[in-house]
C-alpha cells in the first residue's frame, strides 16, 4: 500500500513538473537577423554585456529569467545577447565589425560601440531595440528591472 502512495505521488509530482516547466528565452544571432526579417519583420532587441559586469550578471538572472519578459521578447523581439568583448568578426548587415583591443587583455566589439554608445560613451548593461529597418529606437545603459523591461517592451 506505501509503495502504491509513493508511486501515485512520485507519478503526480512529475507531471506537476513537467507542466510547469519556464519557458526559455530564444537567442539569435546578429548573422541571422537578415534571413529573419524576411520572414516575419520584427523588432530586434539587443543585451550587450561583459563577463566582468555584475549589473549585467544581476539583468541575466533576474530581468530575463522573469516569465513576462521572456514571453514578449519571444513572441515579438529576435532577441540577441551580445558580450561587448567578443573576438571574432561579426557580419552584420553585409558589413564586418571587428574587436579592437585596447589593452593587454582588454578591448571591445566595434558593433557594441556602434550600437551601444550613448552620448559618447559605451557603459554596461545597454539595452537597445532595433526596428526591422535597423534604426535604433531606443538605448538604455543601464540596469532594466523586469517591471521596466516589460514597459519598455510593451511600448
């Protein structure tokens, strides 16, 4: 009888489980969007960040672990994470964009600069949102809680 208790709810916590499995951000990168907007045009939002930056540490486990966000940026954005001090070569829009050091071990994308400079100067996080004609539409650098995420991205 124990053994048919424990097997009846081992069986209605896994399906519990399962039910409630998070949805998951989907990650594209800046060599797809093309492609993509010939699809569906939709907006891109973009996370540049670096490995060093706890703000951008604190936005990868809070604002886009939240459900609302993941749902709209999903459903409505191609969204794209991009480390600011990515060494490889990026074609975006039948152009290169290169990482420049600046340092011993240090440097930054030239498409993070392009798309991240506010006034002058590229801090970290900085969010961006494209519109399908790669017009920027809006810029923030700095940490987006998941309540002003979802304002933002409801806008």
């Amino acid at each position: 009888m124990k053994y048919i208790l424990f097997l009846s709810a081992f069986l209605l916590f896994s399906t519990s489980q399962l039910n409630a499995q998070e949805e998951k951000l989907i990650l594209y990168g800046f060599e797809q969007i093309d492609s993509l907007l010939t699809i569906e045009e939709r907006p891109m939002a973009i996370f540049i960040h670096t490995d060093w930056c706890r703000y951008c540490k604190n936005m990868q486990h809070t604002t886009f672990e939240d459900e609302k966000v993941i749902k709209k940026l999903n459903e409505d954005f191609y969204f794209i994470s991009f480390d600011a001090e990515e060494e490889r070569t990026i074609t975006f829009r039948s152009h290169p964009f290169e990482f420049k050091p600046n340092g011993r071990n240090s440097g930054v994308h030239s498409l993070a600069q392009a798309l991240g400079t506010i006034e002058g100067e590229l801090t970290y996080p900085v969010f961006v949102i494209l519109n399908p004609s790669y017009e920027i539409e809006f810029q923030y650098n700095a940490f987006l809680s998941g309540k002003k995420m979802r304002e933002i991205l409801n806008k």
